[in-house]
C-alpha cells in the first residue's frame, strides 16, 4: 500500500503547477522539484485520465485511494 504524503509536502512539491492538470503533469513537476520517492509514488496512483482543478483535488483523489 502507497503511503499517503503530508498535504503540506505536497502543496510544496506541486507549487506552479498550472491547474487543471492531469496525472503526468503532476508528476513532472513533482520530480523537477526533486519531490521524495513517497510523493512520486503516491502520485503515480492517481488515475490516468483524470483532470484535478486544483491541488486539494489532488489531496482528495489520494486519500479516497486507501
């Protein structure tokens, strides 16, 4: 089981991210921010076709994922 990142960590990982966006997006910007393996993984979770308006989309589409 994936382990659901701190939201404070990853509002910080996904900062300039322009919203909506999608999975890949998201994590992009996450590695160019050198997110840790934790968020990255967490991230590659979310669902593949899916658009988030903003990042507590994001948080919300993770934590519904236990």
């Amino acid at each position: 089981m994936t382990t659901i990142p701190n939201a404070i960590d990853l509002l910080k990982n996904l900062s300039g991210v322009e919203f909506p966006a999608n999975k890949q997006e998201l994590i992009r910007a996450a590695r160019e921010r050198k997110a840790s393996k934790d968020i990255i993984k967490a991230l590659e979770t979310l669902p593949d076709h899916e658009m988030f308006d903003d990042p507590s989309d994001v948080t919300e589409a993770l934590t519904t994922r236990r």
